[in-house]
C-alpha cells in the first residue's frame, strides 16, 4: 500500500501542496509499520531519547548542518537576525530569531494573528468536529488542557472553552519555531502538564489524534478585552523536551509579543477560544473541512472578534 502523502493548502500562492517531511523514512517507519511503533512506545516518546538528540544539536559540531538544511529546504535565511554561516550549533539556528520586520503583525484591535509559522487546522466548534486528522475520530478537550481525572464538576476550563473554537498550529523542523501572542491581553502563569514525546505530525496524528493530549506541553491562560478567556497550549513532540517561556506572567502583553520558544524538533501550538468568540478566517475553515492544514505565518490573520 503506497504511503500517503501530507498535503496542506498554502495560503499565499492558493494551491494545494505536499510537504516534504523532514526525516520522513524514519518517520513513516515509526507510525506506519508495527515494529517501528512498538520502537516508539518502548523508547522514543519518552524524555531522555529526545534529551539525547537535543544535546547531540546543542553541539558546535552539528553547525555544519545549518547550510546544507537550509538549501535542501529552501528556507529563506534573507529573514535570519543572521547568516547561516554564524550559527555556533544547529539547536541556535533552530530557535533563531527573525528579522523585526519579517512578521509583520495585521492591524486590528478585534483582530487576532495566527500565534506561530506552520500549517494551521482551524475548528470552528470543537463539540462538532467530525475529527481533525482521521474523519469521525473523537477529541477529547478536558484532557488537552489538563483536567480529564477531575470529577465533572472541578473541570472549571473545560466548561469555560466546551462549544469554543480551536486552531492547531503544527511547526516542523523547517519552521521558524519562536511562538507569540494572537490576542492582546494578560497571560497568567503557564502550567506544565506532563506527558510523553510523540509526533506531531500527520504521518503520526492518523494512527492516533490522542497523541496531541498525551504530549508534554503547557497552558496558558490569557484575559483579552476583546475574545475574554483565550487559552494558549505549547505541545512538545519527539526531540521537543524543551519549552522555554519568555513572557512575564501578570504583565499585559501585545498581540504578535514573543510568547516562547522551541527547542530542536517538531511542535505544535494549540489556541483555544470560548465560544462565540471568534470568526475565523474563511480560508481556514474551508480548508479545515476538507481536513486540509493551511500554511501561513505567524503574524497573519487568524480570525476577527465576533459581534
């Protein structure tokens, strides 16, 4: 059976087009073959393989990856603060810092922007999605944000966010991997949920959406005047141990500020929004019913404040 290819719709040029997975053949081995996840289970979604690898990027000897992977990807250094040449280990290029004029940010006050580069799933009601990766498998949102072992009653953000809106940002290795504010608001403190390294990527989220609640990740509440609560969640995936907040909690922060950052590998930013807050961008949503991502930076427009 051939394998199946990940497709996207690119937001820029309107054309549908197949990603190019980085580390692809391992990738497909690990989710698509029995052995390959019996691999997974056993050893690679947990921590210490990923710590592993990252110290292994950490390293002045992996900066020589640095050229030869961006013009394999075709990634465009011109936004790099700067060169590739400069670059003292792969894990530096992978966090690095863009240009202050590469993002710009869609004006707006009942505006939001999409949080990070990627490929973005946008779901208009989470309690009547017929799946987001797999049509008609079921997402379980009390334990995306931490609170599925809690009686019903003590599930205060499940009920806050229950009919809202969802928007899956997916990073890949190729991406810029600095994440940001989509709303102007008050951030709370992040809250770490433990869990395991998975994948994040299609070729992985077909055989189990689950993995994008049992992933390691952090939530983050944030109160904004104009889409009230707005829960911002950062999921690690294999070779992602590492989620570094850089925002100051209890600080008001502006639409398209830093948030964080990930270290080396694929990731995954999950936005929430209560419901009837939000209208998405048409864009988003037809693509999303096709179950098609849509590439698009960070920075763009999202969605506008409903009412």
């Amino acid at each position: 059976m051939p394998a199946l290819p990940v497709t996207y719709v690119d937001r820029y040029s309107r054309t549908v087009k197949t990603e190019r997975i980085y580390g692809e053949r391992w990738l497909r081995w690990a989710y698509e073959n029995p052995v390959g996840r019996l691999a997974v289970w056993l050893l690679f979604r947990r921590a210490f393989a990923s710590r592993w690898y990252g110290r292994k990027m950490k390293k002045r000897s992996s900066g020589w990856r640095v050229v030869p992977f961006v013009g394999k990807y075709e990634i465009e250094w011109c936004e790099f603060e700067k060169s590739p040449f400069d670059y003292k280990s792969f894990n530096e290029f992978f966090c690095r810092a863009l240009k202050a004029d590469a993002r710009p940010i869609a004006p707006g006050d009942r505006l939001a922007t999409l949080p990070a580069d990627g490929r973005h799933l946008a779901i208009p009601r989470i309690d009547a999605a017929d799946g987001f990766y797999v049509k008609g498998e079921a997402f379980q949102l009390a334990a995306l944000l931490g609170e599925d072992r809690l009686p019903e009653e003590e599930r205060r953000h499940t009920r806050m966010f229950a009919g809202g809106s969802l928007l899956i940002s997916r990073l890949c290795p190729t991406d810029y991997h600095r994440f940001h504010f989509p709303v102007d608001g008050l951030p709370g403190e992040p809250r770490e949920i433990g869990g395991w390294l998975y994948s994040v990527n299609p070729v992985a989220l077909r055989r189990n959406i689950d993995y994008l609640v049992r992933n390691k990740r952090f939530l983050t509440l944030i109160d904004s005047p104009v889409f009230g609560p707005v829960a911002m969640i950062e999921i690690g995936a294999t070779n992602v141990g590492t989620v570094i907040q850089s925002f100051i909690p209890g600080k008001p922060a502006a639409k398209g500020v830093e948030k964080g950052l990930f270290s080396y590998g694929g990731s995954c930013v999950v936005t929430v929004f209560a419901p009837g807050r939000i209208v998405f961008d048409r864009d988003l949503t037809e693509a999303s019913a096709r179950h098609l991502e849509v590439y698009a930076r960070m920075g763009d427009r999202l969605g506008e404040a409903r009412g």
